[in-house]
C-alpha cells in the first residue's frame, strides 16, 4: 500500500511537471522569442499583439501545476523539499523573482491604460529578460539534483549553496530548457493569427528554434562527460529513455509535416509528445531517485511521509482534480477556442 501511495504521488509531480512545461513553457518561451531580433517593426508590432491576445487570459493559470509540485514535494517528500530549497535556495529564489518580474511587466504591458511606446519597449524587454531568466533557472535547479554536489557535511557557504549549482551542466541545460520554451512557444503562436505572413513568421521562428534544441541538447550530454556526471551512460543503459529518444526524434519529421500544411492543432499536439518524451526519458534515467546528497542516491520510496499524511495528500489532490480540470477546460473553452460564425 505504502508504494502505491508513492507512485500515485509520483504520477500527480510527472503529469504536473509535463503540463508545467508544456504550457507554462510555451508562455517564458512567448517572452523569450520577443527578445530574438527582428528587422520588420510591423512584424515586431503583430508579434506583441499576438502574444498578449494568446498569453492574456490563461497565463496565470499555468503557474498551478508549479504550486502542485511544490506543495507535493512539501507534504509528501519532506526530505527532498528540505534539501533542494537548503542546497538550492540561490536557484529557487532566481526563480521566483523572475516568476514576479515576469507576471508584473506583462500585467502592466497587457492592460495599462495610457500606454506609451516608451514604457510598452522597456515592458517588452523586461518581460523578454524575465522570462529567459526564470527558464535558464529551472533548468539549472533541474540539473543539480543529481550531480551528488548536494551536501549536508560541508561547512563553507561555496560547497553548501553555490557547488551543488554550478557548473557547465546545469548551465547547458538551463540553455536547454530555454530553447525547448522558445520552440514551443513559436509552435503554439503558429494557431494563434489567421494571417499568412505571420503564420509564416512563426513557422521560421520554430525551425531555428528547433536547432537551438537540438545543438544544446548534444551541448547538455557533452558537458555531463566534461564535468564526469555519468548521464551518458545511465541513457544507454535504460531502455526506456532510448525508446523515448527515439520516439522524439521520429516525432520531429511528423511535426514539420503537419507544420507545412499550418495543422495548427496537430502540430501543438505533436510538440507538446516530443517534450513529453523527452521528459519521460529523463525520469527514466534517474528512476526511482529523487536527487543525490554527499553522493548517494535519494529514492522517492525511501524518503516520502508516514502512509496517513499520503493518504491525506492523495484525498486532497484527487478532489482538488475535481475542480481543477473542468474548470481549466471551461477557461480555455471561454477564452481560447474559436467560435464559428452563424
């Protein structure tokens, strides 16, 4: 009973994590393409109003799967929260001032009043600089849970709170991280105009992008050798995470089919399974562990609560589920479908 309760709980951190970074990606990745140059102010102009009119009524609402994470973590691996919010509190707190900043500049940027073209240029920039921010940041907190520089025996403030962090690693997958946000959002921006010229636009911003993804993700590898982190060969040695890079890699000649035809749905759809594989293979790779401390290896099994406050955890999240889906159903259903003309 007590693993069942584990991996239910596993189940909930995995769904939420995907959603997290498919859609709340999608949302730091509209920020972060703001940033790329564009020679065209016309074009830069339609690219503003578009991300507004796509980010406007649903962006606050993908911040829930990050708070269903933590509280997760919080209530249910009360080791591990104590751990990567200790070790990593420098990361967590970029993260969160970037959350702020970004929610911020967009709110005054989308619904000031007398908004001049000053204070809209310095909004942009700062909703762009934001939104990189906390991407790079949460993927470097991802790439220090188990590096083994976490540490509960060391006493200098480097060894504790800056090690566990840094390095080439955590860097190249918070540059990672960062790509995969710009290529989702500029997959997701393509079903967001009728204009052909923008749809076009778009569709170049997903194929640079896409090579972004693809060089940082040999980038991540790479340094993971460098820094002797054996990522590398725990990849070759799961079956399943070689079955999920195959499945990304095949899934991407199906998303630029579906992408030249302007399938807006199936191309969202698509990016979205090629994200989530390439989610599923990194869970994969580092099953069952939850982040490594002075070296050795924390499994979610050996270090969630006592079975009554899981039980409890798991009553809250399954009614809470209740209201949580339908009501994000009716939001997107209200705000984001189109309706036909009669």
């Amino acid at each position: 009973m007590y693993e069942i309760s584990v991996l239910i709980l596993l189940f909930f951190i995995a769904a939420s994590i995907v959603l997290y970074v498919v859609l709340g990606g999608a949302d730091y990745g509209a920020g972060i393409i703001e940033l790329l140059p564009i020679g065209n102010s016309e074009i830069r102009k339609k690219q503003r109003e578009i991300v507004n009119r796509a980010m406007g009524p649903v962006w606050e609402a993908n911040h829930m799967w990050l708070v269903i994470i933590v509280v997760i973590f919080f209530m249910g691996f009360p080791v591990v929260f104590q751990n990567i919010m200790v070790s990593l509190h420098i990361p967590m707190v970029a993260v969160l001032i970037g959350i702020v900043a970004r929610g911020s500049v967009f709110t005054f940027r989308h619904y000031e009043v007398e908004l001049t073209p000053a204070r809209e240029k310095n909004y942009t920039i700062t909703f762009g600089l934001s939104s990189l921010w906390t991407s790079f940041w949460l993927g470097v907190s991802a790439a220090s849970l188990f590096r083994g520089l976490i540490s509960n025996q060391s006493l200098d403030f480097y060894s504790l709170y800056v090690a566990p962090w840094w390095g080439l690693f955590p860097i190249s997958l918070g540059l990672f991280i960062t790509s995969i946000f710009s290529f989702l959002a500029s997959i997701f921006l393509v079903g967001e105009t009728d204009e052909v010229a923008m749809k076009k636009y778009f569709v170049n911003r997903a194929w640079k992008t896409n090579l972004f993804v693809i060089g940082t993700g040999a980038l991540v590898f790479l340094a993971a050798s460098f820094e002797g982190y054996e990522l590398v060969n725990r990849f070759f040695k799961n079956p399943m995470a070689i079955i999920a890079f195959l499945f990304a890699n095949l899934s991407f000649f199906l998303l630029w089919f579906k992408l030249k035809k302007r399938k807006a749905f199936y191309t969202r759809l698509i990016a979205a399974a090629q994200v989530s594989f390439i989610l599923v293979g990194w869970f994969a790779i580092h099953w069952p562990n939850a982040l490594k401390i002075d070296g050795i290896y924390v499994s979610f099994f050996n270090s969630a609560a006592p079975q009554p406050v899981l039980n409890q955890l798991i009553i809250a999240l399954l009614v809470g589920s209740c209201f949580i889906f339908p009501s994000l159903y009716f939001l997107i259903k209200t705000f984001k479908m189109k309706v036909k003309e009669s």
